[in-house]
C-alpha cells in the first residue's frame, strides 16, 4: 500500500510471496538473500524484507523500519499519489498511534480493549477526514491494516458498529486504489446496518 500511495511502483520493485507452491521463485530470491546476509541461514524466511539489489543482500526485515524508510521517500508527483506519508511535523504522533495500534489494536485484544483504544481514533475522525488532520499520512495505513487484521470478522464488525465514524473511515480507504487487493475483514453492511 504504501509503494502505491507513494506512485513508487517504478522505482521499487516488490514481490508478493503467497506460499512456496504458488510464488517458488520468489522464496528462492528470498532464501538466497537470506543467505548471502548470514552465512549458511538455515532461519525462517520473514516477511516483509528489503533486499539490496546490487549486493542480494537484506537491508531489513523490521517492518516498521522499512514502512518508515519508504514512507519518508518523496512520493510520485501527480495528483493521484501523496507527496510523503512521514511529514516531519506528524513524525512522534505516527509513532504514538503505531504503538498504540500495536498494543490494543491486534487479533489478541479483547474487545473491550479494542473498543477504548478506538474509541479516541473515532473522536479524531469528527473533525478531519484522516486520523490525523486533513491528509493520508503513514498512520492511516497501519490504522487500516491493523482494523483489517484486528480478530475475527464478526468481533471487529460489533466494535466497529460502535464507532461509525471509524467503520466509515475504514470503507472509505479500502475503497482506495492503493487499498484495493489487500486483506480486509470488514464484513460488507446491509441496507439494515444503519
């Protein structure tokens, strides 16, 4: 999501790993980068991993680290993609949400957890249309991913009932192209869901 907010889908090459079967020479790219970083690595392959083309070595296998590297790399410059996902100004409140959603906003959250820690993201969106002012920053993508990833289907559907600002919010980013084709546990609404 974050390559394609950015428009760095040209300058940044990605490969999606599904499962061994269905994406082998993927893995194999992966084990070998892997390998070359630690000699004779016989780990487990993480993902996501930054890999240095000219050396086929990991750069990083934090996924903060590299969502924080590419969000601060300036984006493509047309309408239809955000000049930077980390403003400096933002840069201590991304990280507060992100350890926030961290802590509360997980599968493992009960939800009386998840709903106090969303609770405060719901108020936010009275005011503005991202959860932190007027423009799509790096928070909003880890906002989305963590509600998508947050539990079960239905537990998240009955906390995010709770909270329709943040139910709306979460739509309305899945319905944007850099969205679209990740995994999202929103339950679709019927015309009686209010």
């Amino acid at each position: 999501m974050t390559v394609r907010l950015l428009g760095l889908q040209d300058s940044v090459a990605t490969t999606v790993l599904v499962d061994p079967a269905a994406t082998p020479g993927a893995f194999t790219a992966l084990r070998r980068a892997y390998e070359a970083t630690w000699h004779h690595y016989e780990g487990p392959l993480t993902a996501p991993t930054l890999c240095d083309r000219w050396s086929g070595r990991v750069v990083s296998n934090h996924t903060p680290d590299i969502l924080r590297d590419l969000a601060g790399l300036p984006g493509g410059s047309d309408a239809a993609h955000v000049t930077t996902l980390r403003p400096a100004a933002l840069a201590a409140d991304i990280d507060a949400l992100s350890r926030l959603l961290d802590r509360d906003v997980t599968p493992a959250a009960s939800a009386d957890v998840l709903c106090a820690a969303l609770e405060p993201l719901d108020r936010r969106l009275a005011a503005h249309p991202y959860v932190l002012g007027r423009r799509l920053t790096a928070a909003d993508v880890d906002l989305w991913a963590a509600l998508t990833q947050a539990g079960p289907a239905g537990v998240l559907a009955d906390t995010l009932a709770l909270h329709p600002r943040l139910d709306a919010y979460a739509r309305r980013l899945g319905g944007h192209p850099a969205f679209w084709g990740a995994r999202c546990q929103l339950t679709p609404r019927s015309r009686h869901d209010g």
